[in-house]
C-alpha cells in the first residue's frame, strides 16, 4: 500500500509543478528533470522512497487536493449550473 501512496504523491505533486502551476517556467529552471512530468515523477518517487512515510503522507494531502480541486470545482459547476436550452 504504501508504494501505491508513493506513486500517487509523485504523480500529484509532478502534475502540479509543472503543468498547473508552471514553475519551470516561472522560476526559470526550464531543464530536465523540472520541465518533464516523466523525469520529475521518477526522481519524486525515488526521493520519497527514502524519506519517512509522514512526508508522504504529506505529499498526498497536498498536492493531491491541489490536483483534484480544478476537476471537482467543475464537476459541481456542471451540476449546479442552469442548463441553457
């Protein structure tokens, strides 16, 4: 279970660095691995392998609601919006 947790919270915290905030570009470090989903993935994976299971934990906490936020804000947006004939 918990390597399921550790490839979850490098997906998370990969998607959200690079594609929904951008900071490669933002911070200027435009190279790999910080402008490559795959690359960053791998390293974050790696690195939380090592590290205690809280920061894990954390990991998932954090970017995973920072991840899922956009989808289920419209999610409820499409639910709760008139419909338009």
């Amino acid at each position: 279970m918990q390597i399921i947790e550790i490839i979850l919270a490098a997906n998370f915290f990969s998607f959200y660095f690079i594609v929904q905030n951008e900071f490669p570009r933002k911070w200027n470090i435009n190279f790999k691995p910080f402008n490559c989903t795959l690359c960053l993935t791998a390293w974050v994976g790696f690195a939380l392998f090592w590290l205690p299971d809280w920061t894990t934990d954390a990991v998932v906490c954090m970017f995973g609601a920072g991840v899922i936020a956009p989808f289920f804000r419209n999610f409820l947006m499409n639910l709760y919006e008139p419909k338009r004939h």
